[in-house]
C-alpha cells in the first residue's frame, strides 16, 4: 500500500494507545470501555507495518480530512464508520467502493490489526483506521461540514433497561453527529435488536436535522451500501430480525 503524506504517525509505538485521550462525558459519560484483547502474531505485525501509515488516534486534535486522504481526489465523499468490530465488513465496503474514503472508528486492538491486515491484502488506499471514543473524534476533531456520510452498524444495544442511556444514539449523539455532516449527507444504521430499532427511529424521527429515506417512514428496504457483519451473522442465527435505518441530514 502507498503511504499518503497526508496520514498522522501520532503514536509514539506501532499500534493504537491504550488510552489516546481523556473521557469527555455526553450522557452517561464514556462511550466505550478501552479494549485491548488478545492480539494474534499476523495482527500484531500489520500493526507494526501499518499503523503510523494508515492509523490514527483520536486525541482530540483536529484533523484535516483532505490531508488525510490525500490518495483520493479533492471531491471525494468521506464517511466515518462508528464501530467496526474485526473489520470484515468495513474491508468488503472499502474495495467495492475505492471512490469513497472510510475513516473507521474503534477501541479493539485485535480490530484494528485484523482490518489493516485486509485492506493490506485488498490493496484499498482509501481506508483510515482511528482508534479511540467517537464522540471525541466527532465533537473535537472534524471540522463542521466535512463529512459526507455516518455509518453505525450494530452497536451495542445495551438491552438492560437500566443501561439504556448507555446506547449511543440519543438526541444529543444525533446533535453532535449533525455538526460534521454536510446538507443531504446519509446517516446509515443497523440493529438487530428489536426494541433498539424502535428508541432509533423514534429519536431520529424526532430531531429536527435528519430526515427519514424510507418512503412509508419506518425502515429502510434492504442494507443499502453495508456489508453483512458479523454481529448480524450472530444475530440472525438467534432468529433476530435486522432493521436498518438511512435518514439523511438536512
């Protein structure tokens, strides 16, 4: 893989930190818990290789989108990925779309080393892989207007009714997620939680700066630009059913 000058070689050791910045609360305070895993010798190696290449950590720096996908040209659509678990899907997406830059986000070490591993071996030049909390990447790092797309595939679904307010879209994650996107951008989700699919679209349905694609106003017909995931492989195998939502930005 080319390496783009535009890439930041933040981490001062070849792979993510363990913990690039401070948690900054939004409601219930962290949004994730920093997971380090075991890491296989191939995965350790591509973060060896790779990561001061194609990684970056989420410090609360900003960040200058078009320096970072510098391989693309200056019209590009970017789009970040919340959560990308080993990578599987978030590598499939990035070779059938080389056009479109993938700043994926995640916290999970052996993730991070299996999807530089496969967008090594796809030959994708149009993937950057950030690892640290979304809402700080999304609220101290992206420039307003920068973004032409929001993935969130399956998150943690939090099904306790006492954690609730630990799952991640809430209107104040949709009000901090507007602010990065441009006009008409897509905000694309996932679940195959039932209950959790509904908090989703009744939250989305309720903010003001987003707009729902599907034409009776409920779910989106079929997955859209996704790759099947895992977790949705996991799902589907306990008889869940998969909902996916595609609202766009005002």
């Amino acid at each position: 893989m080319p390496e783009p000058s535009g890439s930041p070689a933040q981490s001062p050791r070849p792979g993510p930190a363990a913990n690039p910045a401070p948690a900054r609360p939004l409601h219930g305070g962290r949004t994730f818990t920093p997971r380090r895993g075991r890491v296989t010798d191939a995965q350790r190696r591509a973060l060896e290789r790779l990561w001061t290449t194609w990684g970056l950590e989420v410090d609360g720096s900003r960040l200058d989108l078009r320096a970072l996908f510098d391989t693309l040209p200056p019209d590009a659509p970017i789009v970040l990925e919340i959560g990308f678990g080993m990578g599987e899907a978030t590598a499939r997406m990035a070779a059938d779309d080389p056009a479109t830059g993938i700043l994926a986000v995640d916290v999970h070490t052996p993730g991070h080393g299996h999807l530089l591993r496969l967008a090594e071996r796809n030959g994708s030049t149009n993937l950057r892989i950030a690892n640290g909390d979304a809402l700080v990447l999304l609220r101290e790092m992206l420039e307003p207007d920068s973004l032409d797309g929001l993935r969130l595939y399956f998150p943690d679904p939090w099904p306790k009714k006492r954690h609730h307010k630990r799952r991640i879209v809430q209107p104040e994650f949709l009000d901090l997620a507007a602010g990065p996107l441009v006009s008409g951008a897509l905000f694309e989700l996932a679940t195959d939680w039932e209950p959790y699919a509904e908090h989703m679209l009744e939250v989305l349905d309720a903010h003001p700066d987003y707009v729902n694609t599907a034409p009776d106003g409920g779910y989106a017909p079929g997955q859209g630009s996704r790759a099947p995931t895992r977790f949705e492989g996991q799902g589907l195998r306990k008889g869940h059913r998969v909902h996916d939502l595609r609202f766009r930005r005002r």
